[in-house]
C-alpha cells in the first residue's frame, strides 16, 4: 500500500513542479519592490494555472499524510530488538566467510577469563 501511495507522491510532486514553472512570473519576489500595479491593491485574480497549483500542492499534503500514517502502522510491530540476538552457534558460525576472521560478536561472559592477562602474555 504504501508503494502505491509513494508512486501517487511522485507524480503528483512532478505536476506540482510543472505547474509552478509554467506559471508567469508576476515581479517583486517575495513582495519586495510592489510589483503588481493591477490597480486593486490586493492579489491578482487566480488563473486556472494557479489555481491548479493550489490542487496539485493540497493534494501532495495529503499524500504525504497518508504515506505517513501507512508507513507508520507498518512499522508499529518493528523493533531493532525484536530479533534474535543471541550468539551463533558452532555450526551455523562461518568464521572462514568473514574478511576479519572469526565471531565478530562480543564475548559472552563464559568466554572471558577468569584472571586478567599478566605482563608475560
């Protein structure tokens, strides 16, 4: 589901994209400098581009939130410690597949020594 819902994302992230750069350019971004001169002192009337935009940005919205809430629920039941952690065994430990050699796991407590390791070692 949330594949679907990512592709949705997608499209609708590239129709927003398009209609943006279609759009003119009014001057004075960002309200600097006044731009306009359209006489009503407020915002230009909204062109079926604009207005387009406006679909295409609410719509991104709520793919966003769905792709959100989707994601979320699939991984309600996911934990880094959900999984077995415990230390291989002998037959199943492939010492000679890994590259530095050996269980690479930490030493368990039957495996440490009993007394610290002396200068002569």
């Amino acid at each position: 589901m949330s594949n679907i819902i990512l592709v949705i994302l997608l499209i609708l992230a590239l129709c927003l994209i398009v209609t943006v750069l279609l759009q003119r350019s009014e001057g004075g971004g960002l309200g600097i400098g006044g731009g306009g001169g359209n006489g009503t002192g407020g915002r230009p009337p909204a062109t079926p581009v604009a207005k387009l935009t406006w679909f295409f940005g609410a719509g991104f919205m709520v793919a966003c939130l769905a792709l959100t809430i989707v994601s979320s629920r699939d991984a309600a039941n996911d934990s880094l410690l959900s999984g077995d952690l415990t230390a291989p065994t002998a037959a199943t430990d492939d010492a000679t597949d890994s590259p530095l050699g050996g269980n690479l796991l930490p030493p368990t407590a039957e495996d440490e020594p009993t007394t610290p390791p002396t200068a002569e070692d």
